[in-house]
C-alpha cells in the first residue's frame, strides 16, 4: 500500500512540474517581447545595489575617520558619503518611476492581447466560464502576468548580485563575519516549504474567491430590477454577507500564517544581528577590526539576510504567477475561431453586394456537448427581397439554428453557406469569416449605455445624422425618437434604460439596419412590439430597395402572411409549412 501512495505521489509530481514548465513557458511568450525593459530595469536594481554597498564601504572610512581622529580626510568622505546617499535616493526614485511607467505599459499591452483572444476563443466553450470569472482572469490574473513579466526576473538577478556583492565584502574585510552572517539561510530554507505550500493553496482560493464575488455583485447589479420586484433585497444582501465572511475567514487565516511566518523571520533576523554584534564587539575590543568596520558589518548583515529572504519570497512569487498563467491558459488555449476567409468573403461580399446574397443548409446536424441533439438532416434557404420565418415551441432550437448560421456553433454534420442572389451556384461555408455580412437582432435588451447615435454607430462609424434617422424610420423608431429634447443625442442607460421594452427593440432592429447587411437576422425581435408595429416593420424591411435576406424567428403567427416562407422547426428538421397550414396557425393564435 506504501509503495502504491508512493507511486501516485511521484506521478502527481511529476504531472504538477510539467503544468508548471508548461506555465512558465507560457509566462515567457509575453517575457521576450519585453526583454528590453526587463534589461533596463535589472540595470537599474544592480547599479542601485552598487551604490548602497559603496555607502556602506564608505560609512565605514567615515567611523573610522572620526574615531582616529583623521581630520584630514573627514570633509571629504563626509561630502562622499553624502553624494553617495543621494545618488542612491536618486537611483530608487528614478527606479520607481521606470518600473511604474513600464509596468503600466505592460499591463496594458498584455491585457489587450488576452482580451483579442478571448474575443475569438470558441463561444461554446467559453459559455461553460461565469462573465465575472472572465472579468477576474482577465484584469487580475493579467495584471499579475504584467507585474511579473517585469519584476521577478529582474529582482532574482537584483537579489542575487546583492547577496553576492555583500557577501564578498564581508569575506574580503573579515572572513569570520561571513559565517553570522549567514546563519539565517538556513532556517529560511526551512521555512520556505511550508510558506510555499500554504502561499499556493492562499493563491487558488483568492482567485477563486475574488471570481466569485464579482460575478455575484455583477449579477445582482445588472439584475436588480428582479430584485426588487421579487422583493429578494434582504436574501442578497445575506448572500453577499455570508460570501464576504467566506472571504475574510480566508483571509484572516492566511494573515494568522503570516504573522507566525513574519514573527519567526524577526527572531532570525534578531538572532543572526545580535550574533553579528557580539562578534564585532569581541573583534573590536581584541584590536582585530576597526569600529568603522564593524558597523559595516552590521549593516551588510541586514543586507545578506534581506536578500536571502527576497529570493525566498521569490517562490511563492513564481507559483502565484504560475496560477495566474494557468488560470489565463484554460481560456485563450481553447479552440479558436478560424477567420482565415476573411479576404475571401471581403471580395464575395464587393461583386454581389448589387444583387444581394442569401444563405443555405443542407441536410445539418447538431448535438450540444450535453449530448442533447437539436436538428438531424435539417435543410433551409433564404434569399434577397425574401423574410422567411422560423415558427416552433420554445426549447425546439430555432435561436440555435439562428447560432448556427452566425457559426457560433459548429455543426457536426450537413452543409451551411452563403449563395449569391442572381448566381446561387457561387457559394463560400459559413464560418466566423462570413459574420460581416450579417446584421444580428437577439432576445432580449442589447442597447448600450450611451446616446442613441452612438449605439448607432458603433455598428457603422462613419454613419451620417441623416443615415441614422433613416434607419429609425424603416424601424418604426423615429416616431418616439424625434419627439425626445434630444432627439438621436437622447442618452439611452445602462441595458436600455429609459426606453420601453418594445423601444428598445425598435432602436435595436434600426441599429441593425444602418449597417445595411446582406443578411438580417431577427431573434424574436420584434416580440414587445404589438402586432400593428411588428407587421409595419417587417414591410418596411421586404419593401425597402436594399437587396436584403431577412430571417425572422417568432412564436406569434400574425406576421407569416407577410413572409416568404415558413418553416416550423419540429422533429430535429425545418419543415416548410404550406398556404393552409399558416392560415390555420394564425387561426388558432
């Protein structure tokens, strides 16, 4: 039984130093392209440790001088030492600044980078990740990147040449010296394991901690309309009490593990100072060393014990950065969408624009990773100048089928591509290249904060007053619009705020018809608007001159008189409804 735990121990082990190198690989990505500034900013640290050692070196001459009585020499290492002094304070002002101003450089151009590879990770994995975990990984575990990119390496470098330099000082006036002066490795080595593994456990619970309140105060402010309705005030103002209790606990016991660490460390230091002092007292009196030199001494052994336990605290450092790579990996390592047709559909898109373009799928299949099957074998088509509906219970798939066209999933089988309106034999496969010709409309409220003209144009920047109020029009938008003080600069809150529901969703449909795509897509978006307003819209969309494919998805069939093509979406297939059908449909509503 021992030689089987030892076996398993060895073998998880060995699988933690591969995730750990792998990490640090990782880390070392983003570490080569900041070379430069970690070389400076080394420079700096080891030009500033030359200058204190110097101080030390002549403070010593200094104590020397005045009890020798050498007045020959005061002034002038008097005014050395002073230069030195301030040389050093010049060096560390000028070393902070240096490390801020990089560090923020750093921070921002990493942080970028991991937000435009979040922004293309596969949509479907990274649904399994709550938004305020995705937050949490990205600002604070990029930050920690940032930070450590810039400042382990270049203090291990610091650290050691500090340690060594001292060192060598302390050997070269007193070899004796050297001994007290490192008693305390020891120990901190000792103290090193159990302060790394407790600093490793601290370091996942605190990110796992941080994730989870933000994405509860997330939660709870974007929701708070629910809140109050529900009257649920009193059970979240609970849950926040008892998640911030989980964290202080952890907190104060981690703090409780670093006073007994930070306490220990103290009567390390004590004792290998003390130690120092009563040797320099004994060389001194017996006439061995000067009193300049053990003052030396003394300082130099503050330095080489310091020094020691910076590059102990280096460890935990490095598994903190180690966690934080980890933690950044398991997002921007999942499968990445392939916009490699990008020219392709750039071009498609310029020579049939004129005309228009649609879109097919033949025969698709797709099961979610649950193992749920939502379509087997399901066929449709849409083309220019046509609405086709997409009619089925809730639940039956007609927003993933809309998910599957935008290619935000992948089908597992069947074919899906874009056709040209006169040549429908000319065809490019979907894929997250092809989203640029669609204009997009989900459930529920997408407006963000902001005036009414930005959230216009943040689909279309260059979009003129004149565009925009065209596009309120086709909407049925600029009838309340126009009316507003402001009119398209009104200021639209946060999800919408300000406007109803059925507004909104009249903003949000004339937003996507400013950007004037080939293809419209329509989730259920016209679901707040009575049924006068909705049926207005989609005749102002089929009768507008611009060669549009719209596809419409509703559970009110009041509108199919007026679409193309119907499909009910039943059985895992779409089926397309004839004449009689819908008339019995819309019978029935």
């Amino acid at each position: 039984m021992r030689n089987l735990w030892t076996k398993i121990k060895k073998c998880l082990q060995a699988e933690m130093l591969q995730k750990m190198w792998k990490e640090f690989l990782w880390i070392a990505q983003y570490a080569r392209r900041y070379w430069k500034a970690m070389i400076f900013y080394t420079a700096l640290g080891v030009f500033g440790t030359g200058v204190s050692l110097a101080s030390s070196v002549i403070s010593k001459d200094l104590v020397d001088i005045i009890t020798g009585h050498q007045t020959g020499k005061l002034l002038q290492t008097f005014a050395l030492m002073i230069g030195f002094s301030f040389g050093n304070t010049l060096i560390s002002q000028a070393s902070a600044y240096a490390s801020t101003m990089i560090n923020l450089k750093v921070d921002r151009e990493i942080q970028n980078d991991i937000f435009a590879k979040i922004l293309v990770t596969d949509w479907e994995s990274l649904t399994a990740y709550h938004t305020g975990d995705l937050v949490t990984r990205w600002s604070s575990d990029a930050s920690n990147i940032s930070s450590g990119i810039l400042n382990w390496l270049p203090n291990l470098v610091i650290y050691t040449v500090k340690f060594i330099s001292a060192l060598a000082i302390v050997v070269h006036y007193d070899p004796t010296f050297a001994i007290f002066a490192l008693l305390g490795i020891p120990f901190s080595a000792l103290l090193s394991r159990p302060l790394l593994r407790r600093m490793t456990n601290n370091n996942q619970r605190s990110a796992q901690m941080s994730a989870k309140l933000y994405g509860f105060n997330q939660e709870a402010f974007s929701n708070i309309q629910t809140i109050k309705a529900f009257d649920m005030i009193r059970f979240y103002v609970d849950r926040l009490k008892n998640l911030q209790q989980e964290y202080i606990k952890m907190r104060l016991d981690f703090q409780k593990m670093s006073i007994a660490t930070s306490l220990l460390m103290t009567l390390i230091s004590y004792l290998v100072s003390y130690s120092c002092y009563g040797w320099g007292i004994y060389r001194v009196w017996s006439g061995a060393i000067s009193y300049g030199t053990m003052t030396m001494f003394l300082s130099l052994s503050g330095t080489l014990t310091g020094s020691v336990n910076s590059l102990v605290s280096l460890v935990p450092s490095a598994i903190s950065l180690g966690i934080s790579a980890g933690r950044l990996m398991d997002i921007v390592e999942m499968p990445q969408e392939d916009y490699s047709a990008d020219r392709e559909v750039e071009q498609f898109a310029e020579k049939y624009r004129a005309s228009g373009i649609g879109l097919a799928m033949e025969d698709l299949s797709y099961t979610y990773h649950t193992g749920t099957e939502v379509f087997s074998k399901a066929s449709l088509e849409a083309w220019p100048h046509e609405i086709i509906a997409l009619v089925g219970p809730s639940g039956e798939g007609k927003t993933t089928m809309l998910r599957l066209i935008l290619s935000l999933l992948r089908a597992q089988g069947g074919e899906a591509w874009i056709g040209a309106g006169e040549d429908r034999e000319q065809r490019i496969a979907l894929s997250p290249s092809t989203r640029k010709l669609f204009s997009y409309v989900p459930q529920g409220n997408t407006m963000f904060s902001g005036t009414i003209a930005e959230n216009m144009r943040n689909v279309k920047p260059e979009a003129t007053d004149e565009e925009i109020v065209e596009a309120l029009k086709l909407a049925c938008a600029w009838e309340f619009v126009e009316k507003l003080p402001d009119g398209i600069e009104s200021m639209v809150k946060e999800r919408g705020g300000g406007f109803s529901e059925g507004q909104a969703q009249r903003l949000s449909i004339a937003r996507a018809l400013l950007r004037k795509s080939p293809i419209l897509l329509l989730d259920e978006a016209t679901s707040a608007l009575d049924v006068a307003t909705e049926r207005k819209v989609l005749k102002n969309i089929m009768t507008d001159t611009y060669p549009r494919t719209c596809i419409v998805t509703t559970h009110r069939p009041t509108v199919l008189g007026i679409c193309t093509r119907v499909y009910a979406i039943r059985g895992k297939k779409c089926e397309e409804l004839g004449e009689k059908e819908i008339l019995e449909m819309e019978k029935d509503f």
